[in-house]
C-alpha cells in the first residue's frame, strides 16, 4: 500500500509541476485545471464510490478515521446518524490516499 501511495504521491507531485495547460492530461495521466492543479475527476470519485461501496463496515470506518485526519470538514453527518464523506470536499492528496488505502484494502481481501 505504500508503494502504490508513493506511486500516486510522486504523480500528484508531477501533475504540480506540470506547466498549465487548462483541463489536460499530463504523460502520466494525471489531470490539471487551467491553473496547473491536479484535479480528481468525475471518473476518479466513480471508481472511488464503488470501490467504498464494496468495503465492510469496519473497513469503512477506518476509511473514515483517515479523513477526519485529513480533511474533518469531507465528513458530513447525515439526519440518520450515518455519516457521508464529501468527496468533493476532499483536495486531491488526500483523494489519493484514501483511494490507495481503499484499494489496497480490497487487493488484499
């Protein structure tokens, strides 16, 4: 799991300091905004929701331990009592790790 955040890390790293170029993929396949920023993209937070979905409910827990670590504010509690992750609240590091964290979860099932 390490090695594959370190992957995501070096290509988030990458994306940074990829010249802008408004809305394109970089060679490593990351996507940035016309400011140069990696972004998380409509079919990044799609793999990541059913990826979650497929998780038990301690392994979602964990999920959501490490965002309240992150990014406390992704964390939205629901009238049921549940609580949902705001992904799009999430930045794109963070988005990285918990994505990592989520399919290694999965890989080594």
């Amino acid at each position: 799991a390490e090695a594959k955040f370190r992957h995501a890390e070096a290509t988030f790293e990458s994306a940074q300091n990829a010249p802008a170029g408004g809305d394109e993929r970089s060679l490593n396949g990351a996507v940035t905004n016309p400011s140069g920023t990696a972004i998380v993209t409509p079919q990044m937070r799609l793999h990541f929701w059913f990826n979650a979905k497929r998780l038990r409910s301690s392994e979602m827990l964990e999920v959501q331990r490490m965002v309240k670590k992150c990014c406390p504010a992704a964390l939205v509690p629901l009238n049921s009592g549940d609580i949902k992750i705001d992904v799009d609240a999430l930045d794109f590091r963070s988005f990285m790790r918990l994505d990592v964290h989520v399919r290694s979860v999965l890989v080594q099932r």
